[in-house]
C-alpha cells in the first residue's frame, strides 16, 4: 500500500455526501472555510439519491397515476397495471432523475470550492481522519470539527435470508424482477407504510404487519386514523398487535411468516422494514472513545455536538426522523454551532414531516400530547377535502388539514394534513407557526379560488369564530360575578 505521510488541514471535514453532508459543506465553504467532503461511494447523495429516496417515490408517481384514475376517470383510458411489464420499466425515470441529482452536487459542492475526497474514511484519534482511496492510496487529515454524515442501512437480521428472492429489505425491493401479486410489509413505520400503500395503488394484494395498535404514533391520531381508513379503501389489510416468530423463503420461490399465535401467511414479497441502523461500523469511532447505541446510532446534543468535542453528527445516523429535509436542517444548525455563529432565521425547532404514503401525510410543530404536556389550552378545528372545490376537482373526498391553536393568544401551534398535496401544503403551515400567525391572522388571509391553501382559512375562520364565543361567554361570566 502506497500511504502518504503528509497531513491535509481543513476547516471542516464531512465524512459523507447525502443530504445532510453537502449541506453542510456547502454552507460552510461559502462562508470562505476550507472544507473537505470524503465519500466512499462512486457517487454522491447518500440513499437520498442511490438507494431509495428518489427511486421510491419515482415508483410512487406511478402509482399516483393510478390512483388519480380511479378518483376521476377518463373515459377510454385504462388505469390497470400491465403486470407483463418488468418492475424495472416502473422505475424508468429513476435513473435519469439521479443522474441530475449527481450533476446538481457536484455541481454545488465544486461552485462551494468544496474539495471532494474519494475514498472510506474514518476517525484515527481526536480531529485525525483517514482515508483509504480507491487506489489503494491512504490520505491523512486534520481538522478541528468534523461532521458525521454517514446515513444508515436497512435492519438485517442474521435470522432472515436476504439471498431468498422473496424476503427483501427496503433497498432490495427496489431490484424485484417483476411485480408481485402480493406483499406483506413487516414494519408500520415510514418506510413500511409508504411502501405499502404505493403497491396497494398498483394492485397488489398487501398486508402490514405491526407489533404495535397502530402506524406511526408520532403522527397526530385523526389524520392518522384518516390515512389507515383510506389505505384499507385501497386494499391495504392490517394486522397490528402482531408478532412474527418466523420468516422463511420457499422453494416455490414465495415466503411464509409464521406468527407468534401459530398462524402463518404466505405472499410473493415479504419486505421487512423493521427500522435502520447507522453506518457507524469501521468509522474509527473507538480511537476518540465515542459510543453509539445498539442500532448504530449516535447521541447528539440540541446543536448536534456528540459527546466528544469537536465531533458532530446530522442525518439518519443519529436516528429519527431520518429524512433529507430534517437532516439538511440539522447539518445547518451544527455548522452554525461550528463555527461560534448565531443561528439565522426563525425555523430552529421547526422541522416539517412528509411521509409520502398515497394519500400523504405532513405535520409541523410539537404534536397535542407535547403541548399539552408544556401547559398550553388548546383550540383544534379542520377543514374537509371534500367541502373544499379543489379538493373535489382532484376526487380526494378524504383528505383533511388539522389545525392547532393556544386557546388564550390565538397563536397556531401545530399542523397536520393528509391528503394530496399534504407534504406541500405543511410549508404554509410552518410559516405561519414561525410568525406566530393567530386564527384570525389566516382567517382575513387573502387565497386564491380554488385552492388547497383555501383550507388553511377554512379551519382558522372556524377556530376565530369559537374564540370570539369563548371570550364573549367569558366576559359574560366575569360581568355575572361582579354583579
């Protein structure tokens, strides 16, 4: 091995290229830092780009196609799948859509004058990096902060055959050699959910299986519930509260689940989503005595310090809610605290969730149980789909938007919406919460007709009406008392 003694001093060393990596080299080099980013793959962009992000929701646009068909058909146009067709041909825009995204940063990161550093990387000591090229070359560096942005990988039993063309994780789902008849989902959590519902909208025949009572608990519980009614009308079976002791690959080429009751279930797929793990193994981790938990994942303070200094850490290594708009913000704010710099803007703590199920569902803000828990009286009120003339153009009869107020100043605290264009609609939601918008505020809001941004002032018009009664009765009382 060729080994270069020579030590290279930087500012700033990112160890990965997805989202939350290139941001923050980014960001750190135009403010004039010397900045490297090491990335071990061919390609930049982490799973955002090459392992599931984009390829998934390019099938899901697919499946889009489909279900918006059946919401409003067209006559002489057949939305059914064309199961002769190769799973590939439903992924043919995935490859075009990451060669733009692996253009796009390198693109950013070479404007930055970020120095891109082929290679694996890992810690040798406090503010020491290694990296072994792809030549069998080994770089030294230096720098006082270093930022670990190495993503996750699917969870993988040692008890599951993954080599079985039937049971796959979620990046193996991705390679299938043609559309299953049926898929079971073991896992209700983002990732399970979106997948299940974006089959089911192609004709699948799906099953989810949760060990918990429901999906996604995080989530506010009527637009949750009103996402399960709606991917059960899609053909979506559940089967929560339940526990698999089994999952074996048959020689038919199909695998059987075997319950903890004795019952078994056998389908095409079986897709195991049972959470990630960081991709922290061989990164070094033990030469600066920093620890990570049994997934991997690595603890971080509000600024995304670990617990050694000079070592940060943003994105899905350090666990929920692992997704690229998050993990962006999280690599902003470390570089802010990096660099002794006040945070701009008015979104710290302000981190929209999309999960792109079919319908989507988007929330803002601390959720009913949190606020309730930090003293807050709340004011809920929604607005429908379906009284809405956009929504009933676009046949979502279903959908909902969510809105959370303080009871005393007004003030909107949470959103939440399920339905088309939620993970668009939340942003609206997030400016609002930022300016501490009140009811009233959006309900003499001007939108335009017609509209989903319409229901934002439906709800608040409804949430303003009932504070106006509730301050009326109020002041009834207090008049009542000192009579």
């Amino acid at each position: 091995m060729n080994e270069d003694s020579e030590i290279r001093r930087f500012d700033m060393i990112c160890i990965g290229s997805g989202p939350a990596g290139e941001n923050a080299a980014v960001l750190a080099a135009k403010r004039g830092y010397r900045v490297a980013i090491v990335e071990g793959e061919g390609l930049p962009g982490g799973a955002m780009v090459n392992t599931g992000t984009v390829a998934s929701k390019v099938l899901r646009e697919t499946a889009i196609l489909c279900s918006s068909f059946r919401k409003r058909p067209v006559p002489g146009i057949d939305p059914e799948i064309d199961r002769s067709v190769s799973f590939d041909q439903f992924l043919a825009r995935t490859t075009l859509v990451q060669i733009e995204e692996h253009d796009r940063i390198e693109l950013d990161l070479d404007r930055a004058g970020v120095e891109v550093i082929r290679g694996w990387g890992h810690l040798d000591g406090h503010e020491n990096v290694i990296v072994d090229t792809p030549d069998g070359g080994r770089l030294r560096l230096h720098s006082p902060r270093i930022l670990l942005a190495v993503g996750s990988r699917p969870n993988r039993p040692d008890h599951l055959d993954f080599d079985h063309p039937a049971i796959v994780d979620s990046t193996g789902i991705l390679s299938l050699s043609r559309m299953p008849d049926s898929l079971t989902v073991i896992g209700g959590g983002v990732i399970g959910s979106e997948y299940a519902s974006i089959f089911a909208q192609m004709g699948v025949d799906t099953t989810v299986v949760e060990s918990r009572s429901t999906l996604m608990r995080f989530l506010d519980e009527d637009c949750r519930d009103s996402l399960i009614d709606q991917m059960k009308d899609a053909g979506v079976r559940f089967r929560f509260s339940a526990e698999t002791s089994e999952v074996i690959g048959l020689d038919d080429g199909r695998a059987r689940i075997t319950f903890t009751d004795g019952q078994t279930h056998e389908s095409d797929v079986v897709l195991w989503a049972m959470g990630r793990n960081g991709n922290t193994k061989g990164l070094g981790l033990e030469t600066i005595g920093l620890q990570t938990d049994k997934r991997g994942l690595l603890k971080v303070d509000h600024t995304y310090k670990t617990e050694v200094p000079g070592v940060w850490a943003a994105g899905d290594v350090i666990g929920f809610p692992a997704l690229a708009s998050t993990s962006m913000e999280q690599s902003r704010l470390a570089v802010e605290n990096m660099f002794d710099e006040i945070a701009q803007g008015r979104m710290e703590g302000l981190l929209p969730m999309g999960v792109y199920t079919i319908p989507a569902i988007a929330a803002v803000g601390d959720n009913e149980e949190e606020l309730t828990r930090q003293g807050h009286e709340l004011l809920t009120s929604s607005a429908d789909y379906r009284r809405n003339a956009r929504g009933r153009m676009l046949g979502d009869d279903r959908g909902k938007l969510k809105l959370v107020f303080d009871a005393e100043s007004g003030k909107l605290l949470h959103t939440t919406v399920v339905g088309e264009d939620a993970t668009e609609l939340i942003h609206l939601g997030m400016l609002m919460i930022a300016e501490g918008w009140t009811a009233t505020d959006i309900a003499a809001a001007p939108f335009n007709y017609p509209s989903l941004s319409e229901l934002y002032k439906t709800a608040a018009t409804e949430a303003a009406d009932r504070m106006v009664r509730r301050e009326a009765h109020a002041s009834h009382e207090r008049h009542d008392r000192a009579a």
